[in-house]
C-alpha cells in the first residue's frame, strides 16, 4: 500500500508520515533485481547473450498486467492479479500454438491480430465495469 501511495501522489504521501524517497528507491533496487533475474532465465533458455533478445515483448508484459486486472488508469492492481493476467495469457498463446500444431498453420501474424483482439477485448470490458461501478447509485445509511 506504501508503494501505491507515493506512486500515487508522492508529495501526499511524504505528508502522510511516509518515506517516499526510501521507497521509491526500494523499488527500483528490487525492479532491477528481478530484471536482471529475469535475463538470466531469458539467458538459460536461449544460451545467447543477445540484448536484442526480448524486443518486442513489451506489450505482451503491459497486456498480461491489464489481464489481471490493473487498471491503465492507475489505482487499482495486485501481484496475485498480476500472475493470473500472465498465466491467462500464456494460455491463450498455447491454445494458438495447439491449433497450429493441428496442421490448422495460423500465419504469424493473424496470431497477433489475435492476440491483439482478445486484449482489446479485455480492456474493453474492464472498462464498462468500471464505468457501471462508478455510475451506480450509492446508499447511504441511516
């Protein structure tokens, strides 16, 4: 919550009694550490070097983010969210792979348009439930 906080507002958060500084440096250490954690996995499975390697993989992590729930506005997101979204993803990806492993060849790039859609989908919907969610009548009580 401390990190949603300054990430949220900094100058609030430094008001509120928090160390905004010390976090914010806190998580970049720990954002390095499970990057370059990651490029070892990246490295153990390709054995190259290459930091070329990733590229384009971007929006692939941005997507598996808003999979699990976070919103682009900010505000709202979980580690446990997060890991849904990336393994949702992944099963996407295999059933394509599965489907061209039939004999039924999607071509690469129909794969993607793909991919693309069931995201755009997602947000799509994530984004109607949240306007329901903020236009529906509140109860106050008694």
């Amino acid at each position: 919550t401390h990190v949603l906080a300054v990430g949220g507002d900094r100058r609030s958060a430094e008001m509120m009694g928090l160390r905004a500084g010390r976090i914010q440096i806190a998580v970049f250490v720990v954002s390095g550490a499970l990057s370059g954690l990651a490029g070892a996995f990246l490295l153990a499975k390709t054995t190259t070097g290459n930091p070329l390697e990733a590229q384009g993989w971007e929006l692939t992590a941005i997507a598996a983010v808003v999979l699990g729930g976070t919103l682009l506005s900010g505000g709202r997101g979980s580690v446990s969210a997060t890991i849904s979204g990336v393994a949702l993803l992944a099963i996407v990806f295999q059933i394509l792979n599965y489907v061209n492993g039939m004999g039924l060849e999607i071509n690469t790039y129909l794969q993607n348009v793909i991919r693309g859609l069931f995201i755009l989908a997602v947000v799509v919907i994530q984004a109607i439930a949240l306007r329901r969610r903020s236009s529906a009548p509140r109860v106050r009580a008694a």
